[in-house]
C-alpha cells in the first residue's frame, strides 16, 4: 500500500475515536459500541431462556421483523407463537461484528452481524443474523431483525430496477469494533465497498474493496455486465495490485476459470443487493448509489 494510503488511513482511525456526533453527543464511540452490544446480548438471552417479556425494554415501537413491518407488541407475539411450535428451541452468538456507517453524522444507528447458532432437537442450524439499533433519547432499541437470506429473498420478490446511462456508482462503508481482536493494534477500522459501473452500449467498470484490518485495497476489473428483470450480472476478474485498467486488460492473459459472475437485484434504482449465495460476502448485502450522472 502507498505511503499516502497508509497516512490517510491512520488519520481517518484517529478521526473515527474522537467523533462529535452533529446532535452534540460527545459519548465516546466504544461506549455506544458496549451499549449496543449489551442490547444484543439482552435479546439473545431473553430468546434463549424464553423470556420474552424482557423484549420490551428491547424492540422498538415498530420493528422489521423478517421481512414484515410489526408493532412492537405483534413481533414478540409472533416469537411466543413460534417458540410454542419449538419446544427446546435455543441459541447463541458466534462470530459477532459490531458497526456504524461511516456517513452516520448522529452516530444513532448502529448494525451487529453474527453468526445465530439454533440448537433444536439436537440438530444445529448456523444462520448469517442481523440486527439494527436505533438510540431513542438515551436507550438503544432494536429497529429490525433479519438474517442475509431473508434479506436477499426480499430483495428478489421486489419489482426490479434498471441503472441510468452513464456512472453509476455504489458504496457502502462503516466502522467496526476490533477490541476484543487478538495482537491486533486498533479499537476500530473502517471499511468500505465501491462499485463503479459505466453503462452505455455495454457495462463495464471496477469494484474497490478496502479492509482496515489488512489496510489494503482489493481491486476487480468489471469485463461486462448485463440487466435482465432487474437482475444485474457482471463478470469481473481479480485485479492484483491494481496492475490492470479497463485499457490494458487482455482477455487472452486470464481464462474463464478466474473469472466470477456476480449477480445483484437492482433495488429502485439505487440500491443493489447480492443475490449470490456462493458470492457469500455479498449475499443479503446492500451497497447504495451514492453519485448518478
């Protein structure tokens, strides 16, 4: 990584610790960041014992549950229901990731992924959960409730969208908790997603990864894309160290073997979300537009 990456990148780490959020909270992040995650752990426990009147103090007024828009009081009925069809039913918490979107200026919405171990009948199910909080005054309330196939199946039943002719580009960026992280030298690192998509007679473009854990930048050359029923596909190729452009790729260089066909549903035309379940990552996952032309 270049000298100017790496100085940029220690200076937005240092700027991510001491954010004064645009509502005049001064609250140190990683106090939101505990704060959030005792909510979590609250709500895994209350599920887990079948303590579901202790999801009052937990879900919001209105939650999105699994792809339904509940009131607070349908979406604890509808687990009470479930859990009576489940006798034994339990769960726990692995792989978990705490985040905030780094264009969060109130520093009010924060995002836990994790791995949701369902234990039922001695058989075990591993699902890819997600969970929004939302801070209301000073308690912090669950908003949704989901996992990454739900989210992709949604995606999928929604009317499909098209991209306008010209640059498109997507992002999708947020800061991680990486205390608890073993010989690690941050609290924190920021990560970001950036898909561009030239869309003329063709699509072609390049999609940016960059990881602050490895504090690299992890390039694909977008080869070609096509929209049907408002699926996009695009075939793109690894691009190590940055060393191709659209210009200079030669396609007789790379066989088809190492290329990959990434399929996302175009939601109203400014959202994508990966469709893929080999394309793990993006799976369930939304990158937004964020400049049309």
């Amino acid at each position: 990584m270049s000298r100017k990456i790496k100085i940029l990148t220690i200076l937005v780490i240092t700027i991510g610790l001491n954010i004064v959020h645009a509502d005049g909270d001064t609250t140190n992040v990683f106090v939101r960041y505990d704060q959030v995650k005792k909510v979590l752990q609250e709500w895994n426990t209350a599920i887990d014992n079948n303590q579901l009147e202790l999801l009052n103090n937990l879900y919001a007024d209105t939650v999105d549950c699994y792809l339904k828009r509940l009131s607070k009081k349908e979406c604890i009925e509808s687990k009470q229901k479930w859990l009576k069809e489940h006798i034994g039913y339990h769960q726990k918490i692995e792989y978990l990731e705490i985040y905030y979107l780094d264009d969060d200026t109130l520093g009010s919405f924060f995002i836990a992924e994790f791995t949701k171990v369902c234990v039922e009948k001695n058989e075990t199910v591993k699902v890819d959960a997600v969970i929004h909080f939302a801070r209301f005054a000073n308690d912090w309330k669950i908003i949704k409730e989901s996992d990454r196939p739900s989210e992709a199946s949604l995606a999928e039943k929604m009317p499909g969208g098209i991209l306008k002719a010209g640059k498109n580009i997507f992002r999708f960026g947020y800061w991680v908790d990486t205390r608890e992280e073993e010989d690690f030298g941050h609290d924190q690192v920021p990560y970001w997603d950036l898909l561009t998509l030239n869309v003329g007679t063709k699509i072609t473009g390049e999609y940016l990864r960059y990881s602050g854990r490895m504090r690299e930048i992890y390039s694909h050359l977008v080869l070609e894309g096509t929209i049907k029923n408002g699926i996009l596909e695009i075939t793109v190729v690894f691009n190590e160290n940055q060393e191709w452009s659209l210009e200079t790729y030669n396609p007789d260089e790379v066989p088809d073997s190492q290329k990959e066909h990434w399929h996302f549903k175009i939601v109203n035309g400014n959202e994508l979300v990966g469709i893929d379940k080999e394309q793990i990552y993006f799976y369930g996952r939304s990158m937004f537009l964020t400049t049309p032309e």
